[in-house]
C-alpha cells in the first residue's frame, strides 16, 4: 500500500513538473513577444522628421 502511495505521489511530482515548465515557456514566449511588438511599434511610429543636435538641422522625410 504504502509503495503504491509512493508512486502516485513521483507521478503527481512529474505531471506538476512538465505543467509548470510548459507553462514557464508559454510566459516567456509572451513575453518576448511583447517585446518583439513594442519594438515594431516603436519603430513604424518613429517622428518622420531628424534632427541632428551638432548640426543643429532638421530634416524631414530623410530616407
């Protein structure tokens, strides 16, 4: 009985092992796309206009 109680316990350990690494890797896979997202934002709304600071000259729609 005793042996019996030992291996339901191992293979709840497992189970809650393989859940909580599956669900470690679903949370850093959203987060990185998060960050994957602001970066893309950032970046397709950046000012259309440049300045230099030495030169002190903006200049617009530089491409």
């Amino acid at each position: 009985m005793e042996a019996l109680m030992i291996e339901i316990l191992a293979s709840l350990c497992q189970t809650g092992a393989k859940l909580y690494g599956m669900a470690m890797g679903l949370i850093g896979m959203g987060i990185l796309v998060q960050i994957l997202l602001l970066m893309w934002f950032t970046k397709a709304w950046k000012s259309p206009r440049k300045c230099v600071r030495k030169k002190k000259e903006c200049h617009k729609n530089e491409q």
